[in-house]
C-alpha cells in the first residue's frame, strides 16, 4: 500500500473562487505573505504552567501555623499535624509570626527549592464571585476574563496571536520554526484558543509516538472548500492536520537532539500510603520532556502540563493518617517534579529561561466533609518556581475565624499573577498586553520576578540564612557565634587554619530553623588568623577571626 | 483493546476526566471544535482503519475485520464499475457533495495503478483478495479524510 500522510503541503493558488453545485467554493488559502510576518518575541524565555486539575486543597498543601487550632477545629479528619515525624515543615521563620506557614510534610522538595530563592508562594488567589463548576471555572482561568464573560479564545491564544502573527499560515518558519505552544496529553484547552482559527497550541504525549502517529495515518487532503458551513468546519480540521503534520517532524528532531541531565534522576513512586492509582508520578515525565525538549532547542514558549486527581470529595487522606492517601501523594509529586526540573534546567544551563507556575480551577471548602475529604472551594495558593524568581510569600495568611460562607476570601485575583508573568517575565509590551486583555491588570500585577532587580534573591537569602560576624572578635578567649538558618537540618561550624585545616569543630548537630547562638571558648588558641566556616543545608559561609 | 483505543481519542467512555464530563463539549461558541486536536484526530484515523483492516491481539490472532466483499455484495455495489464503487461510498460516507477532483481522487485510491478501462479485466476477473485489496485502499483513504470526521 502506498505511503500515506498526515495531510500533504498545501499549495494552491490564493483567494480564487469558483462555483460547484451552487454553492461558492474558495480555494485553501497559501502561505500567508511573509511581509505579515513580525515574531515579536524578543527574548527565549518560557513559560511553563501546571494545571492542578480538580481543585487543589490549599489549605492542606500550605498551613497557617499562627491559627493552627482554627485550622485543626474545622477539618480534623484532615488536619496536618503540629507534632510527630509528619508534621507541617515550617516555611519561613523569617515571615510574621501571623503569616507564619507550614508546608505539607510530602513538600520538603518545594522547602528545599523555597531556601534557595527558587519559589515564590502566593496566598489565596481567585476571581470575584468564584464559580463552583469545575468546567466553568477553568475557562474563566484559561480565558482569562471576568466571571460573567464568555471568550472564545484563551489569553495564552490572544498573547501568542499577537506576537506570531499570521498564524497559521506563515509558520512554522525560520524564526519560529516551533510550535508557539505545546500542552501536554491530548486536548488542546481554551487557553490556547484565538478568536479566529484553530489554537495556537498543539498537544502531544510524546514527540517520538507523535511523529510515528502522524506519519502512519491520513491521506491527500482536498483541493478546494465550499464557502459553507461544513466548509469552515472542514478548513479547521485541515489546518490542524496541516499544523500537526509540519510540526511532527521537527519535534522529533529536537526531542531526538536534546537530553536530560545524567545527573539528575526523575522521581516515579510516591514512597508512602496511597490509593495504587496515585503512587506513580506522572507529572514527572511531562517536565522531563520539557526540559529534554528546551535543551534540542525548542523555541515554544508556553507549555501547559497537567497532573490530575485534585478533586478530593472523598478520600483525600488515609482514614489512620492524614498525612498520607491521595493528595500527599499527588503534592509529593508536583514537589518531588519540580525540584527534579529545576535540576535538570540548571545543569543543562536552562535555568534562566524557565519560570514554571501552577494553578488550579479553585481551592477547598475549609472544613472537611465525612468522607475524608473536602467540596469544591474558592480561593487557593498559586507556586511560582524558577531562578528568577522573586522569592518568598506573597499575602497573608486566610483569617480561618472570618470564613467567607465556608470558603477562604480571595485576596488576589488570579490575572495579577497572570499579568506579572506575561509583563515581566514574558516581557509583553503594552500592545502585546492589550491584546491579551490584562491591560486593566498591569497596574495591580504582583511582582513575580525578580530579574532585573538585582540582589532582591541575595536579600531574600541573606535574611534568612546568615553567619553573623562572631563577637568578640578579635577574641581574647571567649567568643559567640551567631547564624540564621531557613531550613532545619545539620549544621556545622568548622574553625579552620590559614592553611584550611580544621584545627576546631564548634558544632556539629541538627538544629531547627531559625536564629542561634553558640558560645566558644577559644582561649587554648594560638594568637593568629583563623577563619571559621557554618555548613548547613541552605547556607555553606566562611568568615575570619583573629585570635589575641 | 477498543476502549483503551476511544480513550486516546478524548473519549474514557463512563470516567471522563472529571465530574465536568468531557473537556470538549463546554466553551460555546467552539464547543464543536475543542475536541479536535492533532492526537485526537489522527487516533480516529487510527482507529478507522484498524476496524477496518482487523486488529490482532498480541498472540496474533485477528480480533476482527470488516469484510468489504461482503458488505459490497450484500448492499448491491455494482463491483464492475469503479465509478459506482465510489459513488456508493462518497454518499455513504461524506455529509456533503465533493468537487469532480476530489471524487477523481478517491477514485484513484481504488484503481491504484489500474486503468480504469483494464478494471474488470485486472482486478475483478482475479482472485478476490485483489479486489479486497483495491476496497480497503478506497475506504481507508475516505474514512482517513478530513470528510469523513464531519459525517
């Protein structure tokens, strides 16, 4: 049988009409010329969004340990511990003692990233007058809109169509020789969606199966198009084939090109309790292909991946441990993924082009129901990772005693996250934003990203991880160290010789984080310069001292 | 086997993805529309023509197959006549009339590279997997055509 393709190249003559049993026939539009064609996108950066399909639980994924009891009384089948080997890991004792937070004992990846200035958390993000359905909800995120407003198209579709005009005719091309968006699995969502033609993405599971689908089906598409109906729905489907095909092999060929780390390994299991649908990591491989996509060159610049199973109605905890079930799994996965990701971009060298956020339809109901789980809420905590990044919390903790009829008040919306990631990460012009309708938003938009304003990650870092200077110093005989850790975890502090050997080991055990005190005595010494040096999980530093 | 195969193509018949049903019928005015994607479309294509030309399980054995002999014969196909062949099928198959040229290109799909005069002659007058084989080409084409999705 003969080789049959996707859909053959396109080339027919433009705009030429003719009529066939009464009904007005066009031709398939040419390439578009390429005058039309401005790639706009001056920088290589990329967005990468994951959606928390479902509805995360905010409340259980972040916890406000300044109003624990409020917190325990309203979901206590749920509520994460405040003791034992699985409590909340405290975040930051850098923040108020009122927004003090505590992560899901499952997110010590995310603390991790969270001390190295890689994440930034922003509280209790929703929309005015949250709607409860999970499909109305998500298009209200993906359109970008206001509750009551009905787009056709997604503001990642309205941005990318403005700044790749002539889509799709004129790509892909040398300056764009990629899809403009990739989302991962097999829909395209709304988000993607222009407001004329098909989406400016294309979904895939994997380029290599990609390429071998498209290549093993369809045959010759037709020449001409009734001007109907039924021809306008026969010209989406073509374009799509047409865009597909093109994209298939070029997509081979950069998956094929590029590759992860060595050093870093992926996460696959959930190591502890959980329903067996749940224990494997499946948003792990989507950001693998990501990365090994970046490093073959790839010039997307959006990807949406997806991790599913947030609709915890039922089930999210182990009934004898709330700790563990069905949403510690599914956050352990995002944290154990992320951390991996971030890895792997900054061994490949990537790091500094990808800034990656989740978000999800809606949060939780604050109190828990009977079955070990919680019904669909409103606002809920968004992530931020990335180098870049402007690190730390942004808001204040939910007031539990003041509830919003059993839901968590809002107090961003969710377009001024969205607006910080297409100005000043995307680095969206006004026209650009104005496309995108967020031009309402810019002025109201947080501060997501740290790039530009220098020092902003070393501040956020030194504030919470930092060698005081001994005191005394000179030292007589007596001296005290003094240091602020982030992360809890051992610490050492080392006295060394000019030469750099350890003539002294001050301390060397774990301590909690936060500020401590360590008093020496020094007075054995030789008079001399010596330097000392704190070791620990978030801070490696090495001061002098002078011995009188 | 069969609804592993839906399932690729966005439909998990009894567990959509989640209580919202599935994700393409919602967003008017394009709810028609957001289903269709690269992978959907080219799994249905798939699938088409894996019903069509049978579908082994993975000790070999054919699970099933359409017999287009058959189905000619019993619908009454004038099988000597390329040109009835196809028109049966396009009105079959097809929501919508198609131009002269597109007719004369799934015609070509049924010939391959037999003149439409030598027709009987070449693949009639033979054995009957000859004429299977010029069917199934003819049918695969149509139902792996951008038409046929819209019927």
């Amino acid at each position: 049988m003969q080789r049959r393709r996707f859909l053959k190249n396109l080339s027919y003559a433009a705009g030429s009409t003719f009529v066939l049993n009464n009904l007005p026939f066009s031709t398939v539009s040419s390439a578009a010329p390429l005058s039309q064609l401005a790639a706009t996108s001056t920088n290589d950066r990329v967005l990468v969004l994951i959606q928390l399909h479902g509805g995360n639980d905010g409340l259980n994924t972040i916890i406000p340990i300044d109003q624990y009891a409020e917190y325990y009384q309203l979901r206590p089948n749920l509520a994460i511990p405040d003791k034992g080997k699985r409590k909340y890991i405290p975040i930051d004792s850098g923040l108020p003692d009122a927004n003090q937070l505590g992560f899901h004992p499952d997110l010590t990846h995310m603390k991790d990233l969270y001390d190295h200035g890689k994440l930034s958390i922003v509280q209790n993000v929703a929309y005015e007058n949250s709607n409860g359905s999970h499909f109305r909800s998500r298009d209200i995120w993906f359109m970008g809109g206001d509750y009551d407003d009905y787009l056709p198209s997604g503001w990642m579709g309205r941005y990318l169509d403005h700044i790749f005009p002539g889509y799709p005719e004129s790509y892909p091309n040398t300056t764009m020789p990629d899809p403009l968006a990739i989302e991962i699995g097999n829909g395209v969502s709304l988000a993607f969606h222009r407001s004329n033609g098909i989406p400016v993405a294309i979904s895939i599971q994997n380029p290599d199966q990609f390429y071998d689908l498209i290549n093993s089906v369809g045959g010759e598409p037709p020449e001409s198009i009734a001007n109907t109906h039924y021809g306008k729905e026969l010209k989406w489907i073509m374009d799509i084939e047409e865009k597909s095909n093109q994209y298939a092999g070029r997509l081979k060929d950069v998956y094929d090109s590029g590759a992860n780390s060595p050093n870093v390994t992926y996460p696959e299991l959930y190591p502890f309790n959980a329903p067996p649908g749940r224990i494997r990591n499946t948003l792990a491989p989507q950001l693998k292909m990501i990365a090994r996509l970046l490093s073959g060159g790839v010039k997307t610049k959006i990807f949406i991946a997806r991790l599913g199973g947030f609709d915890t109605h039922a089930e999210q905890v182990e009934t004898y441990d709330a700790t563990m079930g069905t949403h510690s799994a599914l956050l352990y996965h995002i944290s154990s993924a992320m951390k991996a990701f971030q890895d792997d971009l900054k061994s490949l060298g990537l790091e500094d082009r990808v800034m990656t956020m989740t978000f999800s339809e809606f949060g939780r109901r604050a109190f828990s129901n009977g079955s070990y789980g919680c019904d669909h809420g409103t606002a809920a905590p968004m992530f931020v990772f990335g180098k870049m990044v402007n690190p730390g919390v942004f808001g204040e903790n939910p007031d539990l005693s003041n509830l919003d009829n059993g839901n968590l008040p809002f107090k961003f919306d969710y377009r001024q996250v969205f607006t910080s990631a297409l100005v000043d990460w995307l680095e969206a012009d006004a026209a650009a934003v104005e496309a995108t309708l967020f031009s309402d938003w810019v002025d109201r938009k947080l501060q997501l990203v740290g790039n530009g304003i220098t020092g902003l990650k070393e501040e956020f870092l030194k504030k919470r991880n930092f060698l005081a200077e001994c005191y005394p110093n000179p030292v007589s005989s007596q001296t005290t160290f003094s240091f602020r850790i982030s992360a809890a975890g051992r610490v050492r502090i080392d006295i060394l010789d000019t030469q750099g050997r350890v003539v002294k080991t001050v301390i060397d055990e774990h301590r909690e984080a936060g500020q401590s005190t360590i008093p020496a005595d020094l007075s054995m010494f030789r008079q001399g310069t010596y330097l000392y040096r704190l070791t620990g999980k978030s801070i490696d530093v090495t001061k002098k001292l002078i011995k009188l | 086997m069969i609804s592993e195969k839906f399932r690729n193509q966005g439909l998990d018949f009894y567990e959509p993805f989640d209580v919202s049903g599935y994700d393409a019928y919602y967003q008017e005015p394009a709810y028609n529309r957001n289903w269709i994607t690269a992978n959907n479309l080219a799994r249905r294509y798939q699938i088409s023509s894996d019903l069509l030309l049978g579908y082994k399980d993975e000790n070999d054995n054919l699970l099933y197959r359409l017999d287009i002999l058959w189905y000619c014969q019993s619908e009454g196909i004038d099988l000597n006549s390329p040109q009835a062949i196809v028109t049966y099928f396009v009105d079959n198959l097809f929501p919508e009339a198609i131009t002269a040229e597109r007719f004369d290109y799934f015609k070509s799909t049924l010939l391959i590279d037999v003149a439409e005069a030598d027709w009987v002659e070449a693949v009639i007058n033979v054995e009957d997997f000859q004429v299977v084989f010029h069917l199934e080409n003819l049918i695969n084409a149509m139902i792996q055509s951008p038409e046929y999705q819209l019927f």
